[in-house]
C-alpha cells in the first residue's frame, strides 16, 4: 500500500467514525440537521460528476431529486405497509427517467447551453409537478408516513433519528465510494478528457455525446437518491424542491467546496447550511443571509477557483 | 558595422531581450532590434522563427515574459493594445483580419474615429486613401468580406494608415498576392516612408524586402542572427543562403 | 358537417384577435429584454444569469420613483439610468476579472450577482407583490372589451426602443466599436477601440434596457422579487429559439412564443400556457438547433 492510501483510509476511517458517533451525543436538532446536511451533500456529490468531472454545469438537479423525492412519495403511497425499498426503487426510476430525457436534449448543445437548457428544462418538470394537481398534490404537495426498514422474512425495525441517520450515513457513504471508483474508471478517466479537451476528445475517437449522456444519467440517479432520503426522512414531497433555487444551491455547494473532489461538495453543503443557522440565530430570521453567501460565491470564483477543499483535489483524486 | 552607427540616438521602437512564450514553447530567446523614426526595416527568416510573434509582442498582442519594449524611449512592455494603437502603433496582421461584415467605409472607421481629428484632416486621410487604392473608393459601401485577397490587403494597410501612426508593423503583406498587387505594396511603402512613417516590415519576399527596406534584420529559431544594411547584400548572398534558403 | 360547421360557429374569433394584440404587446416587451440578453452574449460571450433580476429592479426602481414623483415617464428614464450604472458596476467588478477564463465561469458569477440583488429585493422591499398605476388610463372600444391604450403604447415604445437599438448598431461610432468588437476583439483592439470599455458599455446598455422593460411591464402585473427568474427563463428560451446571438432572431422568436403563449390561454390556464414555449425550445432543439429564426447575422 503506498503512503497515500494509507493517509486517505485513515483519514476516511476517521471521518466515519465522527460521524457514526455524532447522533448519539448530538441534540435532536443538530442530528437531524447533520443528516440533512448528508442529504444536500450527496446532491451535491452527484452534481460534481457534472461539473468537476465532465465539466459540464447542471443548472437542473432540482428535477432529477425532485423527480426521486415525489417517486419515493409515489410508492410510500401506493402501498401499504410503506416500503422503504420500493421507495428507492420507484425514485431511481423517476429520476433516471429525468435525466435521460434531459440528457438526450441538453447534450447536443456546448457548454453554456447546456447549462441553460437543463435550467429550462428543470422548470419543466416544475411547472408539470406544480400545475397537476391530481396526481401530484400541485401547490401542496404530498405527505405519507416513514417506511421501516425491513428486509422480507428477516426483520422490521422503525427508524429512529440516530437509526436514519447511519441508514443515510451508509447510502452517502455507499454512493461516494461508487462514484470515486467511477471517477477512477477507465470511463471517468473518458469524462476528464472531455472536460479538458473535448474536441481533441472527439478526434481521437471517443463517442463524447454517448459519454455525456451516460454522465448525466448517473448524476440524476445519485441526485434522485438524495430525493429518496429526503423524502423517507421529511415525510413530505413539495413543488418547491423541484424549483431553480435547489439546482442554484447545488451549484453553490459544488463550488464553494471544491468542484472535482467528491467530497468537497459534501463540505460545501455543510459550510452553507451552517452559514444560514448561525447567521438565522445571531441576525434573525429575516437576515437575508443569501447576500453575504453571494458575495462569498462571487469572491470564490474569481479568487478561490478550486473552492474549499480545492487544495487537495489532486491528492483525493489519486 | 557601419548600418548601426545610422541609427539615430533615440529609436522609435527598440525592442531589448524579449522572451516570448506560447504556451510551454519558447518561442522569442531574446530578440533586440530597433527601428529608427521614418526608417523601414526588414525582419527576414523561415516560416516560424518568430518573426509574426516579434510583432505581436510589440504590438501587446502576446504577453512576453522578459526583456522589454520601448516607443520613443518609453517603456510599453504591457500596456494593452489599444493603448498603443493610440500611442502611434499601427499593425496589419498576416490573415489582414479584416472586419469583414463591416463596410469598407467602416472599415476605415475603426481607426478613423479618434478624438482631435478635424472635418478636414478626416477628408484628407480618406482621400489620400481613395486616390492610392481607387478600388477601395468605389467598393466603399461594399462588405469588407466581399472583397478579393488583394483588396483586402489594400483595406488593411489602409485601416492603418487611418490611425496616423509613427510606425506600421506589416505582416507578410505580399502573402498570396498577384505580382502587379505586389508592386503596389512596394509602392505604397514607399509613399508612407516618403511621408515619415517608419515600417516594420517582416516578408518572405526577399527581393521586395532588400528594395524596399534600408536595414534587414534575418531572424532563425526565436533570435536574430544577421544584421546588416539592405544596401551591403543581394539576394545571392550566403547569409540569404544560409538562412533563407531551402 | 353538422359539427364542422358548429366548430366554425363557436370558434372563438374574437378572442383570438384580442389574443394575438396581448400576444404581441407580451412579446415585444419580451424581445425587448431578450435583445439585451442577446447582445451582451453576442458581444462578450456572457450568459447574463442576473438579467431577470435587473428587469426586476428597474420595475422597483419605477415604484421609487412613481410613489416620489408621480411621473411615469420620468420613472422610465430614471430607472433604466440607474440600472444602466448598476450593469456597469457589476461588470467592472465582477466579469472584468473574469475575461479570458472558461465562459462557464461568467455564468456563475452573473448567477452570483442574481442571488445578491434578488435577495436584496426581498430584503428592502419585502415579499408583497406590488404594482405600478398605469400612466395612460384611457381605452377604446375592442370587439366586447375595454382595451386600455396602455398595452398598444409599450408594444410601440418596446418596439420604438428595439429600433433604436438597431439603429445605434448600424450608424454611428458606437455601434461600429461594438460590432467591431463583435467580430474580432482582438483586431478591434489593435485598431484602438478601447474593447474593455466597450464590453462595459454593452452590458450597461443591456441593463438599461432590461430596467426599461421592467418599468413599461409594471402596470400590466404583479411585481415581486422572484418575478426576475420567469422573465430570464422565458427570454433564455427565446435566444436559444431564435438563434444564439442572432438580434433579429430573438425578436421575431419572443414574438412568435407570445403569441403561441396567449392562443393557449384561450383554452388553458395561463400557468400552464407556459409549457407552450418549453414545447418550441424542445422541437427547436430536436430540428433546427440553431434556432428557428436563425439567419446569417
């Protein structure tokens, strides 16, 4: 083993561990806000295929965790007893279907275009969630109650606060290591060329617009299995998670944390929510926190490029 | 050698060291030339010694990263290019770059809209311009892209020259052209020497350039290597050979 | 036959006529904030994320102005001033460091810029939608409804103000600077055109213009902080129907999805009437990619 992967498991094993020991000494609140904070960061996560990787800029996750979060609502309400595993089942399937449908659109075009087409295409999927009101609760959206987590024959148990939390710990955790060894693949190793040189990339051979597709598929199903979690842990599926700003506060996460580094979303997720409760708490809820945040965002891209975590992109990426 | 005890104390533009980089390629290793006011000097060499990218860099186009240039003994190593346009840095680049759905006239425009020049000054340049490449006069209105190779040429020399500047760097301006076109060029040269405006003039054209230039520069791999007075060689001469040759 | 002839019968003429007047008084105020849009891609390759939120300004810059002075015309020219001022702050401070960085980068940072002045909207002037009185409140006689005068004057003054666009780009010093600058920024540069300037200029204009469509949109509906996103959607989708940085293109795009917009409205909910122009963008795409209207520039 060379020394750095000695340090980078160690380093893993250690984060783990904080963060499988922190529900049982936090408060309720902030374990659940941890757990939501995974949640965003697993969003996140699946934008930086996008973005760090491919280096294509997704202004239209919202829709495919939108389109998760209400497949999760679709089988929680279908069946009962409440299943947890039809419930992953059904928002995969949404959101893949999302982001297939996107991807056969946005990725014909380059760059900028793409960014503004999944945007458009994002508020599609909005306005369709929003207006059809009898499948989708329109306005109101849908409420259903929290499976358990039971496997046939084998067990059923309730999820508590701390039981969920690991329960997402141990899909984000799952979802991370699958994409670093996309990431590490052959095929991402595709992706990053694309990114670098997208036309030398085509010259030499590769089918890019077949790559891009594929690319964006798996973004939407990470991104609709965050959906899935939001909505097992909320209980409730809203219009308002489908809306641009979710797809916004994706691309605030990526890029405040550090685009190409998997895990630097995850950090940016949590930096900015723990921005929004400190700032709510010491200037009070009507403190337009956004400002300073869009300050810190612009200031970021012109003199912090690489974001956070940035400065070790190159090591998390070996 | 005698052509260097000619140049007058204070160049027009003097370039000193320059290092030039495209990329990770290094492309100028310390080119010094100088030209004097009024003067026109040759910058001969093989395609891409670095004779286009020595233009660039005086013209701010390419960023070097060493060395320095100077107009009239002021440094303008960095300033951007429209600064040194106004300054009196007129350049025509080897594609002529033309804009080409703009008309001729606007063409022109480009450079003739400048503060402090007067109603009748205006005239005069466009008549000058009009009188010397009639072509141009009748085609005025016409988009600059319908034009042939050679009037684009014209256009280009002519956009310069709407700038009124001290020098003119030219680019491999007979590139592609006709003979008759050529001697035009070569007229041209003259008619702006004859005016005062100093020419760096990087050819292919050996005969052309010793005609028309009073000193030669010959450039190989990024540095100058010759330096004489046009008068003192002939086309046949080994340093040509050495350099130039096949 | 019985039932074709009933079709034509109910068929809702009038509507349609007084639909397709709606139509083209939403679109030239549409065209009006696409071709800002269009022009500042076109000249700096900037997809200006903020530009909804600048139309969104310029209507609250109005109502300031409107509820100080009680003089629309004046709030008109004001607000497309002080947002023009605004644009080229934003420019200088913003996209200028940006110049000759990856062209996705201005996207984030105009997008930056929207969540800053969207959120400051919602900050100063909170989240009650507001509106702006009408300046002309006269009306005339259309089929069996009072048409107000009002909606005929903003297609006009959108149009009179696309108009002017154009003429400024065809005639004059400037126009040559910016479609020099268009063409080949780096020749225009070496020609002495102060490029840098020139790219403020443009965005400045942009802005103003986006304010000035803001202000004429005010009486016609509601004004709220959010309002910039539809606008910016809606105008995104008519640049890219009409063919990126095609000025003509954008024009006859926003008019042609208006008027789709306002047919379906006879029939749908106006809510829903908006997958109108999301149906053009995906058949633009699937066929004519380089916008329907796309002609060479």
């Amino acid at each position: 083993m060379t020394r750095h992967t000695k340090i980078y498991w160690a380093g893993f094993a250690v984060v783990m561990a904080v963060l499988i020991v922190a529900p049982l000494v936090l408060p309720e609140f902030w374990r659940r806000f941890l757990t939501e904070v995974l949640i965003w960061g697993l969003l996140a996560m699946s934008s930086d295929l996008l973005i760090g990787y491919t280096g294509m800029i997704s202004f239209g996750h919202s829709a495919f965790f939108g389109l998760g979060m209400y497949g999760a609502a679709a089988a929680l309400l279908m069946f009962s007893p409440p299943n947890l595993w039809l419930a992953i089942g059904f928002g995969l399937v949404g959101a893949a279907g999302a982001a297939l449908f996107v991807a056969y659109f946005s990725t014909r075009l380059r760059d900028i275009y793409f960014a503004i087409t999944t945007l458009i295409f994002s508020q599609i999927f909005y306005v369709i969630i929003f207006t059809w009101t009898k499948v989708t609760g329109g306005e109101n959206g849908l409420i259903f109650t929290r499976p358990h987590f039971s496997i046939p024959y084998l067990f059923d148990i309730r999820f508590t606060s701390t039981t969920l939390h690991w329960f997402v710990l141990a899909v984000v955790t799952g979802s991370y290591l699958i994409l670093r060894r996309v990431t590490q693949s052959p095929f991402g190793m595709v992706l990053q060329s694309i990114r670098e040189n997208e036309t030398r990339t085509r010259a030499i051979g590769y089918p890019v617009q077949r790559y891009k597709i594929v690319s964006v598929m798996l973004s939407g199903i990470f991104a609709g299995l965050a959906g899935v979690l939001y909505a097992v842990q909320n209980e409730f599926a809203a219009p308002d998670f489908v809306y641009f700003v979710t797809s916004g506060d994706t691309v605030i996460f990526n890029v405040i944390g550090g685009i190409g580094t998997l895990v630097g979303p995850i950090v940016g997720a949590g930096f900015f929510q723990l921005l929004r409760e400190l700032m709510s708490r010491i200037f009070g809820d009507q403190f337009p926190y956004l400002i300073p945040v869009g300050f810190i965002f612009i200031a970021m891209i012109i003199f912090l490029q690489q974001g956070l975590l940035g400065f070790a992109r190159r090591w998390l990426n070996k | 050698m005698s052509a260097l005890a000619e140049i007058s104390p204070q160049p027009l533009v003097r370039v000193e060291d320059v290092h030039t980089y495209y990329g990770k390629s290094h492309i100028l290793h310390g080119v010094s030339l100088e030209v004097a006011p009024g003067e026109v000097v040759g910058l001969l060499g093989r395609n891409g010694v670095g004779k286009s990218t020595t233009l660039k860099t005086i013209m701010g186009l390419v960023p070097l990263s060493q060395g320095q240039v100077l107009l009239d003994g002021q440094k303008i190593t960095g300033l951007p290019s429209h600064k040194l346009a106004r300054l009196g840095i007129g350049y025509v680049p080897e594609d002529r770059r033309i804009f080409r759905l703009l008309t001729v006239m606007e063409n022109l425009r480009t450079g003739l809209d400048r503060q402090g020049v007067s109603e009748a000054q205006r005239q005069a340049l466009l008549d000058k311009v009009f009188t010397f490449f009639p072509v141009l006069g009748e085609r005025r209105n016409q988009a600059g892209g319908t034009l042939s190779g050679g009037e684009q040429q014209m256009l280009a020399i002519s956009r310069a020259m709407m700038l009124e500047p001290k020098i003119i760097l030219l680019d491999e301006p007979t590139e592609g052209l006709m003979p008759r076109m050529v001697s035009q060029i070569r007229q041209i040269i003259d008619v702006l020497h004859n005016e005062g405006v100093a020419i760096l003039l990087v050819e292919q054209n050996v005969p052309l350039t010793l005609a028309a230039c009073q000193r030669v520069y010959i450039m190989e791999k990024g540095a100058v290597r010759h330096h004489c007075a046009a008068s003192e060689i002939d086309v046949h001469d080994p340093v040509i050979k050495q350099y130039l040759g096949v | 036959m019985d039932a074709v002839v009933h079709f034509f019968q109910n068929f809702p003429y009038e509507l349609l006529l007084i639909q397709t007047i709606n139509g083209i008084v939403t679109g030239m105020i549409l065209a009006l904030v696409a071709s800002g849009l269009t022009l500042i891609f076109g000249i700096m390759d900037v997809v200006n994320f903020a530009h909804g939120e600048l139309f969104m300004l310029g209507a609250y810059v109005g109502i300031i102005v409107i509820s100080s002075t009680g003089n629309f015309w004046l709030a008109l020219v004001l607000s497309s001033l002080i947002v023009g001022i605004l644009g080229a702050a934003i420019q200088v401070t913003t996209l200028r460091p940006l110049l000759g960085r990856d062209p996705l980068n201005t996207i984030l940072a105009t997008f930056g810029v929207s969540l800053i002045l969207q959120n400051f909207a919602l900050w100063q002037f909170g989240p009650v939608s507001r509106k702006i009185d009408q300046p002309v409140t006269t009306h005339f006689q259309l089929f069996y409804l009072q048409y107000p005068w009002y909606r005929i004057l903003i297609a006009v003054l959108s149009a009179a103000m696309i108009g002017g666009l154009y003429a400024f780009l065809k005639y004059g010093k400037f126009g040559i600077w910016i479609r020099a600058t268009t063409q080949d920024r780096v020749m225009a540069q070496a020609m002495g055109i102060p490029v840098p300037l020139v790219h403020t200029g443009v965005f400045a204009l942009g802005a103003a213009m986006a304010a000035a469509s803001g202000v004429l949109f005010g009486p016609l509906g509601s004004i709220n902080h959010t309002m910039g996103l539809d606008w910016v959607l809606k105008a995104f989708i008519v640049v890219v129907v009409g063919g990126m940085g095609n000025l003509g293109g954008s024009i006859l795009a926003a008019i042609f999805i208006s008027l789709l917009e306002a047919y379906a409205s006879i029939w749908v909910d106006p809510s829903q009437a908006v997958i109108v122009s999301f149906v053009v963008l995906i058949l633009t795409l699937l066929f004519r990619p380089t916008g329907l209207f796309a002609t060479p520039k």
